[in-house]
C-alpha cells in the first residue's frame, strides 16, 4: 500500500486514538464517581440514567479541552506535546467536574479521589498516546520530500524540518538556477510525497504551485507577508466576481474593549499593590530636598497624540530647566540618591500605572517617545534620522516614523527588518526618505527586487552588511549605498575594523556609511581616512546630555 493510499486512514486512526482516551478516562471517572461521590448528592443519589448523563458531561468536558490543547493531533505534534496536551486536557475536565460535584454536594467534597483519579487519567493518557504515537510511526513514514530553493540553500528551514524525523525527510534539494523544465522533472522524479518551495519569486513559486496541484502532489510553502495577508482576508460575495477584501483596520472594537478592560484591572490591581512603596518613595523624596514627587515628561503616543507620562522624580528640580531632552548617564550629576535607589529598582516607573489607568499608555504596546529628541538632532545639524519602527525587539512604531518625518525637514530611514516590498511601500506613505535593506535576511533577487521598488518611488536603499559575501550581494544587486554595521550581530560587540576591511570591496562611486561604535570624534577621523562618506551614530548621541555640543564635536572631524 503506497503512500497516499494510506493517507486516506490518518483521519481515522486519529478519531479512534481519541475515542480510546476519552472511553479509558470515562470509564475511570465513573468508577470514582460511583465508589466515592454518587451516593453523597445533596437530596438524594441519581438513578442510573442520571449518573450516565454526569459521565457523558465528563466526556464533553474531555472533548472540549483535548480541542483547546490541541489532544486530537496525534500523529501531527511531537509524542511529547501530545502527551502534555493530554494532562492538562485531564486535569482541567477534571477540576470543572469537582466543581460541578461542590454544587450536587452543596459543601466540599473529598479531594483525594479526585488526585487519585487525575493521576491515573494522566498514566493512561500518556500510555495510549505513546501507543498511537508508535502506530502512527509504523503505519504512516514520514515523507520524502523535495526542498526547492532560491539564491541560497534555506539551511535554517532544513533544520526545522530535520528536527521532526518522524514527519519529513528532506530527501532531495534543487535550486531553480536549474530551469523550470528540470524543476518539474525533479518534481516528478523526487517530490512525490510533498515539495516545500521555499523563498522563490512569485511568478515562479505560482506556476509550480499549479503543477504540484494539478499532479495531487501537497506543497508546502515558506508564507511571505503578502500570503499572510490573503489569507486573512475577507471574502466578499456582492456579484458573480469573487472578491477578497484585504484591510489593515487595526484592533476591532471587541479587541480594543478588551485590551483597555485588562489595562483597568492590571493597572488597578498593582496600584493598590504597590500603594505602600509609592508612598515610601514619595515621602523619601520629598523629604530629601523637599522639592516636588513627580515629574511629567512630554511623550507622543498612537496617532501622534502628546500626553504626559508620570515618574517619580529621580533627579535635582528643574534638571531640563532649558528644556532641551537629556538622557541619563551612568554616574549623571543630577540624579540624586534618593534617585539613585528608586532608578535600579525601578521604583521611579511606578507612577505610569496612572498613565495606563487613564488610558495614556497600555501593558502591552510600544514605548512612547520624545518628540523633541527629533527636532533636537536635526537642530544639531544631522544630515539625516534614523527612526525605529521595528516594534517587537526594538520597541519601534510605525507612528513615530510618521511624527518625525513631519516634525523634519531632513531626510529620515526606516529603521526595520525590511522583509516584504509591502513594507516599502509603507515606508513611503509614512514620510520615509530611505530605507534599511539587511543583506543577511534577504537574497540577492529579493534585494534587486526591493531596490527597484524603491527607484520606482524615489527612495533611497541603505544596503547593511556585515561581511564580504554580503558586500558582493549589495553589489550585485545594484545598491548604490552600502553601509557596514561595526556591531556583531551574535554576541553584539563592536569593532570600527570592519568598516577599514570591508571599505576596499566597495567601488568609489557607492556611498560608503559606516554604522555603530562612533563614539569620538577620533573615530570619525579614523573612519574618514578609510574612505567612509557617512557615520550612522545612535547611542552615542541618544547618552550625550548636550546633543548639539557632541554632534558639532563628532562633525568637527569631518
């Protein structure tokens, strides 16, 4: 029997797989409830039709939460999820049972039955899917399948799939360099039992698409956003034309309800359980220099609104007396020891949880900036702003992009993983002059793709790249900026040598740019020498408590 003749019987051996567990946990939960809680009712025992329907609620308890945990995918997760999926399928249907018993009792029932009884419901889980787990294994090998690739061999995902040696065998590996005609005749020859077509062009990753399904042969795809997209999108059945509407209309309202609801209750919740030490750090700081407890910052939130945030105060009164924005250094004169104690332990951040009780900010969204950081940098003479949106590792929004861009007259790159050409499109309609291209996420195609979209809409590219195969993709792609980013993106230390070894591969008509470890103005010397055009300086200028004094410091090496 081949392959897909035994496909036909996955669906079933997965519906016995899971009656068996249910029936088994019945069986053990009508024995418990008859030896220890039948006959303890609060008016009087049930007659035997009463106590199948308890049993057959059980059951529906097991169902729904074995659906929850994803139980009912033996055969599809590891053994061992399958097997943590069926204990807290049990412990749960289990303790939603004792509760129903605490209302048939109308006081507390013993709870040891019930343990004993969890306990057992977990051996037998674990036994029965272990046996289904090696009957799937038996019956159903896992597939040899065909790995196509584009510029480069998808390791990454080879080793995905290689880490589930039950399920797949990446049998065989072709790059499309070889032509259609041959893809397809290696389609034929190898990829039988499944093809996985990894980051290809789209014109191309379609047309095997269509063969692979005209052959019934399954495919499996590497999504990129724009599939993501389509695939959330809303079908729309006005006329005979078939229409998927596709939108970005944010958080509904239902969502939005809900997101504030949990803001109320957290914010409430560590309001009243931080009180005590709020009150210990607003008495030590008024009593310090008897000067005011709080200190209000002007931050920009979602749609460019201006509010407030509140911390407690951890520096001298009037430290921005100038109003010039001024990050905190290590060992900054102005932070006061009272400040000093409150700022390590974070005591100062407790007042936002007002910020988040009035809806200013949320538990869960990105950190609200400084709107005068921005105008301060282009005031210092900065030639151009780099503007994180990145909202998940870097704390970035794409809103900031949109408030700076307007706030400026100079040019501004966003700073994101650039993975889809959507996201260079968004960059225009932000307000982005430029955008960031990291040569280690995209191929060589990818990054001609991305740089002719960015021609087409009269902006700047910023190819990144950290070593010398990466410069050669810049090139070869056509980028005609190319920036070296000093930092190790591993163990993230940084060097200004690469900038000085990667400098010599770069042809003299690209902008060269030179990215992170700026620190002095003797490095921007020491990287004028090598050739660089350009510094990309962040932190630097972000610690430095007078900005336009050490910009016009690093400027007077150039």
């Amino acid at each position: 029997m081949n392959y897909k003749n035994r496909e036909q019987y996955k669906h079933l051996m997965r519906v016995l797989a899971v009656a068996a567990i249910v029936l088994l946990e019945c069986a053990v939960f009508s024995v418990f409830w008859d030896r220890y809680y039948a006959s303890h009712l609060w008016l009087e025992p049930f007659w035997d039709k009463g106590n199948q329907i308890i049993v057959v609620i059980y059951g529906i308890f097991l169902l729904v939460f074995m659906y929850i945990y994803g139980g009912m995918k033996i055969g599809y997760m590891k053994g061992s999820s399958i097997i943590y999926s069926q204990m807290m399928t049990a412990f749960c249907a289990n303790a939603l049972m004792y509760l129903q018993i605490i209302l048939l009792w109308r006081h507390l029932p013993y709870i040891l039955p019930m343990v004993g009884m969890t306990l057992v419901d977990f051996a037998l889980a674990g036994i029965v899917s272990w046996l289904f787990e090696k009957t799937f294994a038996r019956l159903f090998p896992p597939r040899e399948v065909l790995l196509i690739y584009g510029e480069y061999p998808m390791e990454s995902l080879e080793l995905k799939m290689n880490q589930r040696p039950d399920k797949y065998i990446v049998a065989h590996k072709v790059s499309v360099e070889v032509g259609e005609k041959e893809l397809c005749r290696q389609i034929d020859a190898y990829g039988q039992e499944g093809v996985i077509l990894g980051d290809l062009h789209s014109e191309l990753r379609n047309r095997l698409l269509k063969y692979c399904y005209a052959k019934e042969i399954r495919v499996y795809l590497t999504p990129k956003l724009s599939d993501i997209m389509v695939r959330k999108a809303e079908a729309l059945h006005i006329f005979d034309t078939p229409l998927l509407l596709a939108r970005n209309s944010g958080l509904s309202f239902d969502q939005r309800f809900c997101k504030r609801l949990l803001d109320l209750l957290v914010s409430t919740i560590l309001l009243v359980i931080t009180s005590p030490i709020m009150l210990i750090a607003a008495l030590c700081i008024k009593l310090y220099d008897h000067g005011p407890v709080f200190f209000k910052q002007k931050r920009l939130t979602i749609g460019g609104k201006e509010f407030y945030v509140y911390k407690f105060r951890s520096m001298i009164v009037d430290a921005e007396k100038d109003g010039v924005a001024r990050l905190a250094t290590k060992n900054d004169s102005r932070i006061t020891p009272v400040g000093k104690v409150i700022r390590a332990t974070r005591i100062d951040e407790l007042p936002q949880l007002l910020n988040i009780f009035k809806g200013d900010m949320s538990v869960v969204g990105p950190r609200p900036e400084r709107p005068e950081i921005a105008k301060e940098y282009e005031a210092a003479g900065a030639d151009c702003i780099s503007v994180l949106t990145e909202p998940k590792w870097f704390l970035g929004n794409d809103e900031y992009l949109k408030e700076i861009a307007k706030a400026v007259l100079i040019p501004c790159l966003r700073k994101d993983f650039t993975v889809d050409e959507y996201q260079i499109y968004q960059a225009k309609v932000l307000g982005a002059s430029a955008v960031l291209l990291i040569c280690s996420v995209l191929t060589e195609s990818q990054m001609k793709d991305y740089i002719r979209i960015c021609d087409e809409l009269g902006l700047s590219a910023l190819a990144e790249v950290h070593d010398e195969q990466e410069v050669q993709t810049a090139i070869n792609a056509g980028a005609r900026i190319i920036g070296v980013n000093n930092r190790n993106l591993k163990d993230f230390s940084v060097d200004t040598d690469d900038s000085r070894r990667l400098r010599e591969l770069i042809p003299p008509n690209v902008l060269f740019v030179s990215e992170s470890g700026v620190r002095t103005a003797e490095d921007v010397e020491t990287l004028r020498k090598i050739g660089a055009d350009a510094v990309l300086i962040g932190e630097t200028l972000m610690r430095a408590s007078d900005k336009r004094a050490k910009l016009a410091e690093l400027r007077g090496a150039v």
